[in-house]
C-alpha cells in the first residue's frame, strides 16, 4: 500500500489506494509474490503505469531510504521530485 500511495500521491487509507492495492491483489495473487516474484513484464498489465517501475526498483534496491532517530520513523522513497 504504501507503494501505491507514492506512486498516487495519497495517504495509505485512500480510497483509491485501497481499491487498487485490491484489484492488483485480485489479478496477480498475494503482495509478497508481486513484490518479490510476478514478472516486470506481467505487471505492465496493470492499470497503473508507474506500479511495474516501482517494484522493479524495490527489487533492485534503487530506493532513498533515510534512517529514524530518536523516537522518529525513517522513509523509504522510491521516486524522487
């Protein structure tokens, strides 16, 4: 979700978030596949154009990650401004 919450621009409780993240759910199976096994190329199929450049850059670990420190939560980024 918060992969599809980047790529939209909207919070991780979104509607639209929510129902996209369900609808990839329904037409390629459970997230870890999609995260760590459904081809790039089958992921083209989706209706998100930017979903299939996300997930190969989390796989290729082409992410901004920047740590937490006291008591505050770090970031993962995937794509920059």
């Amino acid at each position: 979700m918060e992969i599809l919450s980047e790529i939209f621009q909207s919070g991780c409780n979104s509607k639209k978030v929510r129902l996209n993240y369900n609808n990839i759910l329904t037409k390629f199976g459970p997230e870890l596949e999609v995260l760590n096994f459904i081809a790039i190329n089958d992921l083209r199929k989706s209706d998100i154009t930017l979903l299939p450049e996300a997930i190969l850059r989390m796989r290729n670990n082409e992410v901004k990650i920047t740590p937490g420190f006291d008591g505050q939560y770090g970031s993962v980024r995937i794509f920059t401004d």
